[in-house]
C-alpha cells in the first residue's frame, strides 16, 4: 500500500479513538543474529530466575531450525537443532521448569523438564538437553502458548491455515488433548492469564483481532473482541504478552505487525486501548520493525531493568546500513511505563 494511504489510515485510526501517536523508545539490548537467513527468528520466553536474577534465561525460536537460549543482556548461550520450532512457552512450577513447542514440519509439540537450580550451567556449557516427550497432533500446527489454570498445567495450540486451537493438558510428564475449540481465523500469538483465568489469542487471518476467552467451564466458546483492523491494528496481529502490576493488574501488549508498532492495553476487562509505541534505531541499536513473537516480564532487575523488560523478535535487522539476519531486542519497561496514564 502506498505510504501516503498508510499514514493517512494510520492517523485516522488515532482520531477515532482519542489518542495521540505511538510515542518512541530505543532497545537497551540485542541478541546475536541467528544463523539462519530470511525470516526465520520468531517467538522469546523469558524465564526469570529467581535464585539469581542475572542468570535468568530468554528461549528464542528459530523457525526453521530449533532454538536458542540467551541471557538477559542479549549474549548467547546455545544453541540447539530440534527442526522448524515456531512458537515457545513455559511454566516456572515448583523445583521444574516446564518449556514446550510446537514442531511444524511433524505437526508435534514437544515438551521440556529442567531442573531449575542447574538450567543455567547447563545450557551455558552447551547442555540442551532433548525433550523428554511429545505429542502428534491431526491438526497442522502453528502457535502455542501455556498456562497454569486450577493447578492443571496447559498447553493452547493453534492450527496453520485453520481457525481451531486446541487445548492439551500435561499429567505426569504425558501430553494428553482436552478440547479444540475456534477462534474464527488463522491464529498464531497467544497468550494465558493464570491468574484471571483468561486466554488473549491474536486473530491474523480473517479481521485481524486481538480476542479475549474465559477459561472456566465452557465460558472459552464465547469470546470477547478486544480490538481489531477497524481499531488500532493494522495489518496482522500477532505477538501477545501480559505485563503484571500485581496478581490480577497489568497491561497486554500487542505487536501490530503491519505498522511495525506495539499496542496496549488494560489486563483487566474491558482490556481498554491503553496507546501505543515505537522501538526506533539509536546509535548503537537498529529499531524493530515486523515484530512476530514477544515476551514481558515485571521483575525488577537492579541497575539492568529496573521495572522489568520486554523481548520481542525484529524482522528487519541490521547494522546502521548492512542488512544482517533476524534477532531479539531488549527494552527495558520503565520506558514503556513512563508514557502510560
């Protein structure tokens, strides 16, 4: 579409709704490039460690070849090849951490176990270790996302092509299918509130819609559109992350991927349109455009980031003027929150 459209539309969309124009932040830090050209970087996780904070690890997909694990500055750990891995999540449970995947060119998701007290050891020493179990979907598959809900561990995973996303539950270390149900079109991005008992799921397909579904009973079969192509998204949706302020308060961020922007909004229901920003280029970093996957979390992290941060996934990368392979950004959220009323 023609730029002069682009920011005429883009404009108009502020008007309606009463805000002014996404304000910009710099990235603080950045991954490596992958290895891998073309796009190909896609989905963080961030586990936080809470035994050392600074030996917290962010997962990052590669697509088209496995993932990558990186500290919390940007520097590379490892690497390992587990084939074209799309979409990661977790759940920080007890003395284990829980990762899985969703494994396109099998139609599997794959299912990790860490041991928490010794994940950064290992995987600083190039000990990734192999899934310890998964499961075969009938479905094509596409993103994923997990969630902790009335003590039963979850694994929601959208269909490539189609509207369905199913829902597979985890049970002594065995992935077992629980329900699917449909979230109108193609879906990838998706996010779950434990706490509030919720899953965000970014519609990329048909409307371009951000929708909310209960997660108690059968409530998931209504949904609830929190925005949409006619609002403040434009193109695809897809990235979607919670930013918690407190056990049930917080924001949800969205990567409006078709103009290179992040949207929020409120975590609490009606999930109000809350503004949105820019990651620009400083001097030392290039700015973000095309975002896929994102990742946010609220911990405090003294003299790195002091009201947590967020990673999200650059489509475009380069260096001032060379064009280099796909990596993560690190913003430091305190950026964010200064401009939110």
């Amino acid at each position: 579409m023609p730029m002069k459209y682009f920011l005429i539309l883009s404009l108009m969309v502020f008007v309606n709704v009463g805000y002014a124009q996404p304000f910009a932040i710099f990235a603080d830090n950045e991954t490596p490039p992958i290895n891998t050209q073309g796009d190909a970087a896609d989905d963080p996780a961030i586990w936080i460690n809470h035994e050392n904070l600074y030996e917290s690890i962010i997962f990052g997909t590669d697509k088209r070849s496995g993932i990558y694990a990186y500290s919390i500055k940007g520097d590379q750990l490892t690497y390992k090849s587990f084939g074209h891995i799309n979409n990661i999540d977790l759940r920080d449970i007890g003395n284990y951490l829980f990762l899985t995947g969703t494994k396109r060119d099998s139609k599997e998701i794959l299912f990790w176990k860490f041991t928490k007290k010794d994940i950064f050891q290992k995987l600083s020493n190039n000990d990734f270790p192999d899934p310890i179990g998964s499961a075969k979907s009938e479905q094509d598959i596409y993103g994923l996302c997990m969630g902790y809900v009335d003590n039963e561990l979850l694994v929601f995973v959208t269909e490539d092509m189609g509207p369905n996303v199913q829902i597979w539950s985890i049970l002594q270390d065995e992935l077992s299918l629980k329900h699917t149900f449909s979230n109108n079109g193609e879906s990838e991005g998706c996010v779950v509130d434990d706490f509030n008992k919720k899953i965000f799921i970014s519609e990329e397909d048909k409307e371009g819609v951000l929708r909310s579904f209960d997660l108690g009973s059968n409530a998931f079969l209504q949904s609830f559109v929190i925005d949409s192509r006619e609002g403040n998204i434009w193109g695809d949706p897809e990235g979607v992350s919670i930013y918690k302020t407190s056990k049930d308060e917080g924001y949800i961020i969205l990567s409006s991927q078709g103009d290179s922007k992040f949207n929020i909004y409120n975590r609490k229901y009606p999930h109000n349109y809350l503004g949105s920003f820019r990651v620009v280029g400083s001097a030392t970093i290039d700015g973000i455009s095309e975002t896929d996957g994102l990742d946010a979390v609220s911990i405090s992290i003294p003299d790195l980031y002091p009201k947590g941060f967020l990673v999200v996934q650059d489509g475009y990368n380069t260096d001032k003027t060379t064009a280099l392979n796909q990596n993560f950004k690190l913003i430091s959220f305190d950026k964010i929150l200064k401009h939110i009323n």
